[in-house]
C-alpha cells in the first residue's frame, strides 16, 4: 500500500546551528528497489529537478510494468 510522505523526525518546530543553518534528509523508498538518501544540496534556490532514481533489487521472476501517467 502507498504510505504518504512523513516528516521524521516530528518535531516542529526545527532547530537551526549557531550560524542558523538547517536541513533535513530526503530518503526515497519503494518495494523491491533499495532506499536511496539525497544528496547534500543548497537552498535557495529551490530544487525542483532533483533525481533520486531506485536500483531494483535483483530478484528472481521479476515483472516490469509501463510507467503510465495520467
């Protein structure tokens, strides 16, 4: 089943360092591909083209489906 995004830790609000600086990690996962963790990046500007492909898992009779969009 999907589970919608969560923030982890939950805490609001954040803490920033003595220089105010502030961040969090984004980890992506999803059944059969291993999790992978963003890379460091600067904000501002916003990331908005930030890639984060999933290697599959090698596993035995595998199905691939099309990617639809709607």
């Amino acid at each position: 089943m999907f589970a919608p995004a969560q923030i982890d830790p939950a805490v609001n609000p954040q803490l920033t360092d003595d220089a105010g600086h502030f961040g969090w990690n984004v980890v992506v996962s999803a059944p059969s591909h291993a999790s992978k963790i963003s890379p460091l990046v600067g904000v501002p500007p916003e990331v908005t083209d930030l890639n984060m492909a999933l290697e599959p898992f090698d596993l035995p009779n595998k199905v691939s489906l099309p990617l639809v969009r709607k």
